[in-house]
C-alpha cells in the first residue's frame, strides 16, 4: 500500500467525544467501538482497533469505520458482534483498515470476499453487509449502500490508481454536509463554513436568510447544516 494511503488513514484527527458528537452517537460510544470496555467485570474487545492501545485519538481510517458501524447502530443487533467479521477482513486484505479500504468497497471481487467472510463468521443478518437480491445477484444491505454512497473516493496522487477516502457525509440524510481530515480540522462543514456556527447563529435568533448572506450560502445549504446539527444532537440522546 502506497505511504500516502497510511499516511492519511493514520491522520489523527479525533478526540472519542468529537466522534460521538459528529455522529450523532451517545457518549462514550465512539470509545467502545474503538478500543473497547469493561462491564460488569467482562472485557469486550474493540471492533475497530486490533487491540485496546488506551489513546483516545481516533485515526481518519478509525473514524471512517465508526461511521460505518453508526450504520447499524438501530438495527437492535450490537455492532460489537461484527468484531470477527472485522478481524477477517483484516487478515486477507492486509490492511488496518478494512472497513475504509478500496479493497473493500471499489475492488470487483469486494462484495464477493465480504460475503464470503460473513458467511464464514455467521454474521447476524442484521448486521450484513451484503445481501442477495431476488436475481440471485449479490449487493450491499441498503445501509451498506447509505454508507458507500457517502464517501469521496480520490486518488492519492496524480495518476495513481489507488485511491483513499478524502472525505465523508457524517449523516446520509443530509448531502451538503461533509468533513475532510485536512480541511477545518475535521470538522463538519456546508461549502466550507462550519455547520456548528451556523446551528450557534441559528440559535441565537439570526434568520435563515441572514446567515446565508453572511456566509453567501444558497439558503438549502443553510437548513441542510441546521437539520445535521438538530439530527446529531437528537439522535445522541435517543440512540
């Protein structure tokens, strides 16, 4: 794999509380699926992470792999259970990463590979990541889909046919909204402007058509950054 690659997915980028909050996950979530916990005297080993480190810095490709596993969070099987399925993956694609690698989701033989592997660790059918359709074809779950849809795929440097992912919408929901490990420090954006200080502006009374003069935003991108900062803050107290 080319530096670049592992250079960008071993960015640290996060904080485990900065995870929870872009998600939308309720605290101390991103923590246990990155490098596990401790209840009840019981060890659950992370999904994410080969092994507990004990850093509370989350790496982009980490952060790559709890936005998948925000997936499934309200599909009522616990994401942990997709831990063997993760180990495998990791195994025959080489890669810490395998969640977040073009392997994985670009490759021909991707879906292929995914299936066979849970199959193989007898992935709850909750958690699938892939399906076969009624033409006996196989495809990714739709949250599967959600997520693949949701990444930008470039490549790492001109000419090279290996790509990375440079960016991502936290929300599948909302579409103007990303985040770029190299841009604003990770945080989430609208066109460049942070959507916390538009949901801070919002809040504190500016109408809609004032920030987007401000900001010289069209007023969609506006409500788009204000529906992901109320979505993220709702679905941590419910989920």
């Amino acid at each position: 794999m080319p530096p670049n690659v592992i250079d960008l997915q071993d960015k640290p980028v996060y904080g485990f509380a900065q995870v929870d909050r872009i998600l939308g996950l309720k605290p101390t979530t991103a923590s246990r699926w990155i490098d596990g916990y401790v209840r009840g005297g019981k060890f659950y080993p992370p999904v994410i992470r080969l092994e507990p480190t004990g850093s509370d810095i989350v790496t982009w490709g980490e952060f790559i792999e709890a936005r998948l596993l925000a997936q499934y969070r309200s599909e009522g099987a616990r994401v942990q259970k997709l831990r063997p399925a993760v180990e495998r993956l990791r195994k025959e694609l080489g890669t810490n990463y395998p969640l977040a690698s073009a392997q994985t989701w670009l490759a021909v033989e991707g879906r292929e590979l995914v299936r066979r592997v849970q199959e193989e660790v007898g992935l709850d059918r909750r958690l699938l990541l892939v399906v076969t359709n009624d033409q006996q074809m196989i495809e990714w779950s739709d949250r599967a889909q959600q997520f693949a849809d949701s990444l930008q795929w470039n490549p790492v440097a001109p000419r090279s046919r290996t790509k990375v992912v440079t960016s991502l919408r936290p929300d599948p929901m909302v579409r103007e909204v990303e985040v770029n490990p190299l841009q604003r420090f990770g945080e989430p954006s609208t066109r460049g402007v942070p959507t916390e200080v538009i949901r801070e502006l919002y809040t504190a009374g500016d109408p809609i058509e004032m920030i987007a003069e401000l900001y010289q935003l069209p007023r969609d991108q506006v409500e788009a950054a204000v529906r992901y900062e109320l979505r993220t803050a709702g679905s941590a107290k419910a989920s």
